[in-house]
C-alpha cells in the first residue's frame, strides 16, 4: 500500500510541474523557439546560442551546491534596505516632447525620450522578479510605477528572456501602448504568444543594423550571459543594443559579463554619450556572467563613454552581496578612474546632454 501512495505522489508531482511549465508566462517551448533563423546565425551551434568567448556557468573553484548553501544559509548580507526606497514620480504622459531624458525605475527597467521617440528597456512592474509571485520581492519604495503611469511607447527594447528583464504581467498590460519591439533572434516567440502583433516584433542577430525612423538608427550587440526561462538554456539571444539618435549616442547594455566585445562595440559606434552597464546582482562564482563593479567602470571606459549610468541594482535580491554595495563600488570605483557617473534616484529625469549631481539616496534607506 505504502508503494502506491509513494507512485500516485510521484505521478501528482510530475503531473503539477507538467502544468506548471505549461502556464503562458514561461513563453514558447525551447523547441519551439528553434527558428530556421536562429539556426542560420553564425552564433547558433549545437542546439543553442553560444557567448563569443568560453563562458562557463560558474568561474573555477566554485560549485552549484555551495553557491546555494551560502545563498539560503549565509550570514550577515543586508538582502534588502531597511526602510523605503527614497524615489520621484516623473510623471511621463506630460513630458515636454522636447525634453530629452532617461528615467529609471529600478533594476534594469528605464524609460528614454530622445528628440521626439519615447523608448522602454527591459520593463517589470509586476512587483517580483520570479515564476512564483511570492518569490523575489521588490524593494519597498521601488515598484512606484505601474504601467498605467507608461505613455505611447515608440520602442520597446526588450534585453533578453530572464525573468528580471522580460515580465509576463507587464508586457502583457503594455501591449496596447507599444508600437515595436526590439530583440534578439527567438525572443519574439514569446510575445507573439502572449498576442503581440507578429508586425511589431523585430528579432535580430548580433551586430545586425535594426530599421528605425528616419534620423534614428541602432545595431543590436552582443552580451557576455545566458538566457532561458526554464531549465533550458541558450534557446534565445541575450543582447545590448547600441542606440543613435539625431542628437544622442546611447548605449543600453542588458546583462553581461566582462570581455572583449565592450571594446570592438567601442571601436565600431563609440563614443557613446551615455551607456547604462548592469551592475548588481554578481558574485565572484558568476563573474564570466555578471560583472563585478570595478569591471562596470572598464567596460564603461572599453565604450569610450562619456557617462556611465549603473542599472540591475536597487530593486531586487538576486545575489549574496549587501543590496547597496553595487552602487558603493561602482562610484568608488568610477572615482578612481575619472569616469562621470550618474546615480538618479528611481523615478528622477536624467537631462541628456546636461550635466548633473546626484546625492548619495542609498544611505537613507540603509
């Protein structure tokens, strides 16, 4: 009797995960995402997409098991502030249409308005980072915006599938408001199943050139990371986008870890006015994937960028660092090199082409 409850809980288990992994909000199958096009692209070998340099999941010397243990059972990490987040409420629809601006929302979600387009990178507003909602909580303070508070977006720049920079929710409530999107090859699979307009979705190769309007142009680049939203890895393209406007040179880098590649999109579209570089959410173990802060700073100068913003910070707890020592390193570190940096608080307009101080927020909420 006992062998029989034992293999109806097994079958139960098995038939739940079945249906759980069958919800829309895990996209397209990784079969399914296998387009003839994705297989064409020189960056598409044995069954999935392949980083440019060698780049193993966790660096040399560590190993899943202790990584876990030191994320559940590890001691003294502030994973979160201990009060609200400080933050503004820019409000969007009301902008004046010559205002050129960047405004954060936290982690890796921003809003741009460059001469006249408006463009969304990368939008959660869901208030969690994870398939389960009780699961990777935003920050208090961070989640202020809402899709609600978003107007008419030109550009919908989406970095790749991860659930930290492509949310079901979100997207799925922004789709009335989005006239294009702009992705990497196989990522589009996904929203034309949550009912985006096949006409809209525009997926490209690294170093592609992506078709804009008439004075804006824009390449989509490599990144140095994985993507997936299940246990299947690599079946889409991970990406940075290099963005050119008629009056702004702007380069949005998704997540990465460091090389090379900083460097030849430097020498190939540099000098950027700007570029917004992760920089959050590391560890040394993951250091071919995320890049530690100090690396931030030299892929900011590998740009050739006058300004570097740091993003994937601030909102959630994905990591075993302090929840503010991204920010803490990176100035430090752009201190030491010379490099302007710019630090807004969630919510606060950037003036493009201006020049600005930020105080030091993060110290009133620790």
């Amino acid at each position: 009797m006992t062998a029989i409850y034992i293999i109806a809980a097994c079958i139960a288990c098995f038939t739940g995960g079945y249906y759980f992994f069958k919800q829309p909000k895990f996209g397209v199958s990784p079969k399914a995402l296998a387009t003839q096009k994705s297989k064409n692209s020189p960056n598409y070998t044995n069954g999935a997409f392949q980083n440019l340099s060698p780049t193993p999941s966790l660096a040399e010397g560590h190993s899943f098991a202790g990584v876990l243990w030191k994320f559940f059972f590890g001691k003294g990490r502030r994973n979160k502030p201990l009060s609200a987040l400080p933050s503004e409420k820019t409000n969007l629809k009301t902008l004046n249409p010559d205002e050129n601006v960047v405004v954060w929302f936290g982690h890796s979600s921003y809003f741009i308005q460059a001469d006249g387009k408006t463009f969304l990178a990368d939008p959660v507003f869901s208030g969690n980072a994870s398939p389960l909602s009780f699961t990777t909580k935003a920050y208090k303070g961070s989640d202020v915006y809402t899709t609600d508070d978003m107007p008419d977006i030109d550009y919908l720049y989406i970095s790749h599938d991860h659930w930290d920079h492509m949310d079901y929710e979100t997207l799925l409530k922004l789709k009335p408001k989005v006239k294009r999107v702009i992705t990497g090859l196989g990522t589009g699979a996904h929203l034309r199943r949550w009912g985006y307009s096949p006409e809209t979705i525009n997926e490209y190769d690294w170093y592609e050139p992506v078709t804009m309007a008439q004075g804006f142009s824009g390449y989509i680049t490599p990144g140095r990371h994985f993507s997936g939203r299940g246990f299947t890895r690599n079946s889409t393209l991970w990406t940075s986008f290099v963005l050119k406007t008629p009056s702004f040179s702007l380069f949005l880098g998704g997540d990465s870890g460091y090389d090379s590649h900083f460097k030849e999109i430097g020498k190939k579209y540099g000098p950027f006015d700007l570029a917004l570089l992760e920089c959050g959410q590391y560890n040394e173990a993951w250091r071919y994937i995320h890049m530690l802060p100090e690396q931030v700073v030299q892929a900011a100068e590998d740009l050739n960028t006058k300004k570097l913003m740091p993003v994937h910070w601030a909102k959630f707890s994905l990591a075993l660092h302090n929840w503010d020592e991204p920010i803490i390193r990176v100035t430090a570190a752009a201190a030491r090199q010379n490099m302007p940096i710019l630090t807004p608080m969630i919510g606060q307009k950037v003036q493009l082409g201006t020049s600005q101080q930020f105080e030091a927020w993060w110290n009133r909420a620790d």
